[in-house]
C-alpha cells in the first residue's frame, strides 16, 4: 500500500536554486533525469498492462501514480524552468529565436495532460472494465509520456547547450590592471 504524503521533493523544492545560470542549468538536469526514470518506469508498467489486457482495477493505480508525478514533481519544475530560464533566454536574445520559442512555449506546466488523465481516469472509474475504456486511458497515459519525455529531450538537445553557448564562460574574475 502506498502511503499518500505531500511531501516536498527535491524535485520541486528550490533548495538547489542556484544562483549561478550553470549550475541552475545543471540542477535541472539532475531533475530530468529522475524525472525520466519515472516516466519510463511508469510507461513500462502501462506498456505491461497493456499486453496482459490487465483490469482497470490494475490500471488505475498507475495512473493515479502518473498523475501524481505530473501534479506533484513534472509541473513545479517546469514552473522553475519558466522562472529562471527565461531572464536569461531573454538577456542572451535566444528568446527571439524560433526553435527556442517553440521549446519555451510547451513550458508552461502539464495543466492540459493533468486534466486529460485525470478525466480519463474518471471515465475509467465509471466505466470499470470495459477494454475500450482501458485501451483508451492507457493510449493517454502513454501519450501524456511521450510528450513530456520529447519535451525534457528538446531542452537536453537544444535549449540548455544553446543558453550554456550564450553565458558568460568562466566565473568572473576582477579585471587585471
Ligand atoms: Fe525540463
């Protein structure tokens, strides 16, 4: 049984907020990366549940698990991303640039995927073990997934190393005389 706790991860907290835009951008890559290895391990057990043609009552809780995630860790460090990449997005100008623009856009939380899955799983509840049902709630479950994963992706491929290639290189210095 898995206890319900509201606790605040590292994940979303701001304990790592750094003040320095390297290490910021670093700190978001340690998110992404246990963010990905929840995302994969919840798209195996859907993938799984899905080939067993397993019952909603086995489907539900890994939704609600995913959910939780997006709700919980995915959708407060988006908000983190917004809050401190974009001050520097627009100081280096990338923020003019159409690729950059089409990442930044996506940003602004999971709300859409989270209300999606959640009104899935409603359905689910009502509609208990109806494959129909089930194959459904699992296709956007996996989908929900795959947005956020190609999202992560995006930023890991083009966004960070584009802004890395637009700070400042070393830690400040005082100039020599
Ligand atoms: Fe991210």
């Amino acid at each position: 049984m898995v206890e319900k706790r509201r606790k605040c991860s590292s994940v979303s907290g701001d304990r790592g907020l750094a003040e320095e835009p390297r290490a910021e951008i670093e700190a978001l890559r340690e998110e992404h990366r246990i963010l990905l290895k929840e995302l994969r391990r919840l798209d195996k057990s859907l993938a799984r549940l899905s080939l067993e043609r397993a019952e909603a009552a086995a489907v539900i809780p890994v939704l609600e698990s995913l959910h939780a995630l997006l709700a919980d860790r995915i959708h407060p460090h988006m908000l983190r991303e917004r809050r401190t990449l974009r001050p520097l997005l627009r100081r280096s100008g990338l923020s003019r640039e159409r690729e950059i623009r089409t990442i930044i856009a996506g940003d602004d939380g999971v709300e859409k995927e989270c209300r999606q899955l959640k009104r899935a799983l409603q359905r689910l509840k009502r509609e208990a073990d109806e494959r129909e049902a089930i194959r459904r709630v699992i296709a956007i479950g996996e989908g929900v997934i795959e947005v956020i994963i190609e999202h992560v992706h995006r930023e890991e491929r083009i966004l960070f190393p584009r802004l890395e290639e637009n700070l400042p290189s070393a830690p400040s210095r005082p100039p020599r005389a």
